[in-house]
C-alpha cells in the first residue's frame, strides 16, 4: 500500500495530456491549481498506515487475503459495507471536502457484480478478466477515477440517435485483439490524478444502443485520452495567497474534469462489457446505489467540520451561548446524524449478490441520497447564519498583510478576547469555502440528480403492497388476524356490533 | 414421507407475499403429485429447510448456519432464490425444481 507521499510520486509516472485555462499543463503534480485535489486524494492513502485508522482504512482482499487499502476492496460482508461509509465520514472530517477515490471504489464493485451476472446470462468471461484486473489494481494500489457520465448532447435522443455520436462513448471498431473507443465523459471526479480510468455506461440502453453499452478500464495516460479541467467557485484564489481559498490544503469539490476518448484502444482483457446492453441498466443501478449511500458519509463528515467551525466562529465572536446559536447548531447536528442514519441503514440492510460481493439496499441509498440534496443545503444554510455576513465581504490575504491597512483591519476583526483576529478570518474563509461554494451543487447533482433518486425510489418502493395493507385495515380485504382476536367473521361482527349501538347500549362488548 | 421444514423471517418490509409463495408451491407440488410435509414446527426432523426471507438482506441467513451434517437449505429472498434472480410468480416453480435436485441428490 502507497502512502500519501508516494501517492502523489506516482502519479509522475505518468503522462496525462490536460488541459487547463487554455493551456497544456506540463505537471499535473506541480500545479497550484490542482494540489489540494491531490492532496485530498493523498489523504485516502495516508491514513491507511495510521494504526489508528486502518481498521476502517484497510480490508483484506478477497483475493489474496493480503492487506489491501479499503479504497480497492470488494465488499464481502454487512461489516465491510458498514466500514465503507465510516471510511467516507472519516475522510470528510479530515479533509472537508471531496476526497475522489470513492467513485472508482463503486466502479470496481458494480463492475464486479455485474460482469458475473452478464457471465451466467451470456457465457462470457468478463469477471474472470475482471478480477485479473482487480488484482493488478489491488496490487498496485492504484487509485481509478470511475467515468459514468456522457455528455449525452439532444437528452431527447437515444445514444445512436445523436447527431454527434462521440456525445456517447462507444464502440467504433472490433477487432481481434480489442476495440478501438471514442466519446467523452463528462464532470469525471479526480481525473486527472487517477492511475486509470473504468468506464461505465450512463444510462440503460437499448438493442440499437449495443455499441454504447460498455465498460472498460485503461491507464489515465493512455494514447487518444485527454482531459480539460473544470473550474471550481474562486478557484484562482488559490493563486493569490493562502488565506483567502478557504481550505487551501484541499480545496472545494472534486477536481472534475472532461475526458475526451479519440479512438483509444483497449485491449479485450480490459473490456467487461461490449455490446450486453441488457446489463447496462443493472450496472448504472448497481453503481448508482453504492455511490448514492455514500453521500450520506462524506457529507456527514463534512458537516461535522461545518459544524465545528459554526461553533467555534460563534464562540469567537462571544455569542455561543446564546440560545438561538445553541438551537441552529442542534438542527445542524440532528440533520447530519440523520443522514448518517441513513447511510449506516443502507450497509446493515444489504444483501449478498450473486457474484458473492456485497451491494447496498437500493431504496434506501436514494433515500439517503435525496436527504443529501435538500439538507446538505439546509445545515449549510445554518453555518451561514451563524457565522454573518463576513463570509462574504471580508477583505483579502493581501490587505491583511499591507502596512497600511493591517492595524485597522485587525481591530476590525477582533472578537472575543484571546481569539487571534487572523484565525477569526481563517474560519470565516472556511465556512465560505464549504457553504458558498461548489460543494452545495455537487451534494446536488454529485451520483445523480434528485429526479434520479426519486425515479429509483417509485419503482423501488412497493407501492402496491403499502395498497394492500391499507385495504385490509380500511375493511377492503379481509383481515385474518382481526378475525382471529375477535374470534369470528369481521361482516358478522359488525353486523353485531350495528345491533348494540342501534340498541343504545353503552357497554357494547 | 420426506419433509420440509418452513423458517419465515420477520417480515418487517417484505418484497414477496411470503405466505402466497408457500401457498403456491403447495399447489404446484400437489399437481405433481408430490407429497412432502411443509412442517413449521421447529421441532421437527425436516430433511430440507426452506428459508423464507421477504427480502433479498435475508436475515435469516444469518440466524442459520450451513454446517455439513445440518439439513439441506433452499433460501428465498425476496425475488432471489439462493443466488439467482426470479420474478415473484415465478419463486414456486423455481422451489419445486431445486426441492426435487436435493431430494435425488446422492447426499440424500
């Protein structure tokens, strides 16, 4: 296992061509833009060799009973699944922010799951390849970004439909030894500091979307692959100082970026999929429900940061006490726990698949999910509230620092007595990094929109049987168990009991 | 006579109408001519038991343990029988088939 320094060594192994505000970036490692994305994502190897983390930071692999960190796992267990979403509140809390490696973590074990059901319907040896993959990923401790989304161009029309059929990755060629692949993905978390790439498809697919229905694994710097890199709210703050990023150690979200397949070979040991599109909708709900339980971990974990520092900016400003701060905080707290609730109900209910890895409850991780995307905004609402209006109109790093404005600007910002009116600034900055900016859109869209979920959650949800019980308890259907208690037909009871009330006798049983 | 011996989960939030599948495959064992004794009574020797589990976290699963020398074990749960997925109509035939394989197996 890499820790977090190697982590970051390796990835100058590689050759990725990126581009950013216009221009090629000759290190991907070197560039201030992108170093709190790779420093959160270092944080995921760091902690697995701290003896205080690694019971939730390291598994043993199931296929070489080695120690393997937690983040190239497939979960075997109700305990694995339950240490999943520890991990993820775990690297919230240290990080505050998005730490990427989840996404290729829910790719391997849906591609897992999957590639073993395509199997027993197909006769194809996709899980056999699959797992000699997975070997090398364990092996290696590499780090795989999962690439789901296309661009999807006219949402109206099917992927073959498309008037430009690269919105879609597909299939361009078979041949003997592989298939040769174009497309794009679109907002892929932790690109450019990924060791590969697992592609899923983006949605179901049909018999006339055969060549779309893929999923494969290359190295991030294979030939035909780039990537242009996405903007983040006051991302060139990074650029002006320290102070004034706000988490300038990690930063805000993901570090997404666009991926640009142009007639990229793979190899067929690196294909899992190729044309099954009857598994595509298997495989999108099977990642989709690992990556939506989740949410209900790093984002607790960031709100336990949140709320941390909600507090502590009260207590410096002297008002912690106060009963109204006291209140929002309480709702902060019981919102997050909920949706850790939430999360932890997802791993306990799951279940065995048949490929012998372990897959979350589907309905409850979109519940969990769409909790997220209404109370991610209403605890950040709150750490807004309590920390003012000077999360949005403090002055810069740079006149905190020049002689002219510094005395006045430190008398302005002072609070309670023995509170550094510079750290008062450094938490302020906090709180507008993680309550103003990109990560309210991401615990929005991140694993799918709302309607996603609330699609997921229809079809999941028995509405048919919630009829049943209701048909029998209004008096629709026949109610064994009432009839067993009263000792006789429910018509003939009422039929008597119509005759003592129409009696007028108080006493009717 | 050989028999079965029937284990319901607790059926907090099932996804099967747990008692209709029973029911079902009693009538589908009945038309083949099959008699078998369903028994619920846990005090029974069974030489099968069939875990009825209302959906795919199976808890019972975890209550039993599949041992060497124990009976033989057929689990439902929810619309999956042991490790394949089968639509809710379809759960009693699919019992019916893998019943008849454990009863002719040579372990038996």
């Amino acid at each position: 296992m890499m820790n977090g320094k190697e982590y970051i060594d390796s990835l100058r192994d590689l050759n990725l061509e990126v581009y950013f505000f216009g221009q090629k970036i000759k290190s991907i490692v070197d560039e201030p833009m992108f170093q709190p994305h790779i420093h959160t994502a270092a944080m995921t190897y760091e902690l697995a060799h701290d003896p205080e983390y690694e019971q939730i930071m390291t598994a043993s692999s199931h296929l070489t009973g080695e120690r393997i960190n937690r983040f190239t796992h497939i979960h075997h267990s109700i305990d694995d699944l339950v240490k999943k979403v520890r991990m993820m509140r775990l690297l919230g809390q240290k990080t505050g922010t998005c730490f990427q490696r989840c996404v290729g973590l829910d790719g391997l074990n849906a591609v897992y799951v999957t590639t073993y059901d395509i199997d027993q319907k197909h006769g194809t040896n996709y899980h056999e390849r699959f797992k000699d993959y997975l070997l090398e990923v364990q092996k290696n401790d590499w780090m795989p970004s999962g690439a789901m989304t296309d661009a999807r161009g006219d949402r109206s029309l099917r992927p073959s439909k498309q008037k430009h059929p690269d919105t879609y990755l597909h299939i361009k060629e078979r041949l003997e030894d592989g298939i040769i692949v174009s497309g794009m993905k679109a907002h892929i978390t932790g690109a450019i500091n990924s060791h590969e790439i697992i592609t899923m498809p983006t949605r179901t697919m049909g018999e006339e979307d055969r060549d779309f229905a893929l999923s494969f694994a290359i190295p991030a710097d294979a030939k035909g692959v780039t990537y242009i890199f996405s903007r983040q709210t006051n991302d060139t703050r990074r650029l002006d100082g320290v102070l004034d990023g706000g988490n300038p150690k990690y930063g805000i979200v993901g570090g997404e970026a666009i991926i640009v397949f142009k007639d990229v070979f793979v190899p067929w040991e690196r294909v899992f999929m190729a044309g099954e599109y009857d598994f595509t909708n298997e495989l999108v709900e099977t990642f989709a429900g690992y990556h939506r339980s989740n949410y209900g971990g790093c984002k607790v974990g960031l709100a336990d940061v949140v709320i941390g520092g909600s507090n502590w900016i009260a207590d410096a400003h002297g008002i912690n006490n106060a009963s109204h701060i006291i209140d929002k905080l309480t709702e902060m707290i019981a919102m997050a726990e909920t949706c850790w609730s939430c999360t932890l109900a997802c791993s306990y209910e799951g279940y065995r698949t048949p490929s012998g890895a372990y897959h979350i409850h589907p309905l409850l991780a979109n519940v969990t999910k769409l909790n997220i995307t209404r109370m991610v905004y209403e605890w950040m609402r709150l750490a807004q509230d309590i920390a003012g209006g000077k999360i949005i109109t403090l002055p810069s790093e740079k006149d905190l620092e020049s002689p002219e404005t510094m005395e006045i600007l430190t008398e302005c910002f002072t609070g309670k007595e023995g509170v550094s009116p510079r750290d008062i600034i450094k938490m302020l900055r906090l709180i507008e990094n993680m309550s103003v900016g990109a990560g309210l859109p991401e615990a929005m869209h991140g694993a799918g929109s709302p309607a996603a979920q609330k699609i997921m959650i229809a079809r999941r949800s028995g509405i048919d049987r919630k009829m049943e019980l209701a048909k029998i308890i209004a008096g629709i259907h026949k109610d064994k168990y009432f009839e067993e208690i009263i000792g006789k037909d429910e018509t003939a009871h009422w039929d008597e009991v119509k005759k003592k009330i129409k009696g007028k006798k108080v006493q009717i049983y | 006579m050989p028999s079965i011996g029937l284990r319901y989960c607790g059926g907090c939030n099932p996804q099967i109408d747990r008692s209709k599948v029973i029911r079902k495959l009693e009538e589908g064992l009945k038309e083949r001519g099959m008699k078998l004794d369903l028994t619920t009574n846990r005090k029974s020797t069974v030489d099968i038991i069939l875990l009825i589990n209302g959906c795919i976290h199976a808890c019972l699963e975890e209550e039993y343990l599949r041992e060497g020398d124990s009976p033989q074990f057929i689990t439902i749960k929810g619309e999956m029988v042991e490790s394949q997925y089968v639509k809710e109509e379809h759960i009693p035939e699919c019992l019916i088939k893998k019943i008849v394989d454990l009863l002719n197996s040579p372990s038996h």
